[in-house]
C-alpha cells in the first residue's frame, strides 16, 4: 500500500468521525428540544421549580460534549493529513478552541449536577 492511499483513507475516516459527531450534536439538540417542548405543554416546567429545564441542559451539555469529542477527534486524525504548517497551526487553534469548549461545558454541568 503506497502513501497517497494511506492519506485518502485518513481523509475519509476523518470525515466519518466529523460526521458522526455533527449527528450526535443535532440529533440531541433534536431530542432535547423535544424534551423541553414535553414539558412546556405537560406544565412540568412551571411545577417542579426549574428541576425539568436543569435536566434538559444537562442533557444537552452531554451531547454538545460528546459531539464536540468526535469532532475534535476528527480533526486529530486531519493532523496527519495536513501538507504545510500553516494548516497545522489553524488546526491546532481549532482544536484548542474546541477543548476550551468542551472544558467549559464540562464545569457548568458539573455545577447544574450540584444543584
């Protein structure tokens, strides 16, 4: 196996974990917002004192870090597909960026789960 094939492959796992990872996000976005419309219509919102809206944001801060994790996975295996620096570096911004979002998310869940 010669090297251009080996660098599709990577290019093409990389676009399968960015993919999977953009479908975790919406398709939990989705059943979150569901989740919230349930409890807008059933009238638990208004009668458990904001415990149901703190359920749907854990929730949806569980999937945003989970999805953010597929994709800042996906663009660790970009890393070895990039030719130049230049594209190096704008990938390692991205991913710290990602990181610091992901570290973000992370502590305000830690905080609703004290709650």
């Amino acid at each position: 196996m010669d090297w251009p094939n080996l660098r599709e492959i990577a290019v093409f796992i990389q676009h399968c974990v960015s993919t999977i990872g953009s479908v975790i996000i919406i398709s939990g976005v989705l059943f979150c917002f569901c989740q919230y419309l349930y409890y807008i219509f059933s009238g638990k919102l208004a009668s458990t004192q904001g415990s149901s809206i703190n359920t749907v944001r854990l929730n949806l801060g569980r999937v945003l870090i989970l999805g953010l994790e597929f994709i800042v996975a996906a663009d660790l295996i970009g890393t070895t597909t990039t030719p130049d620096y230049y594209d190096l570096g704008l990938l390692a911004i991205i991913v710290l960026i990602r990181t610091i979002l992901t570290f973000s998310i992370n502590r305000e869940l830690m905080t609703l789960n004290k709650e």
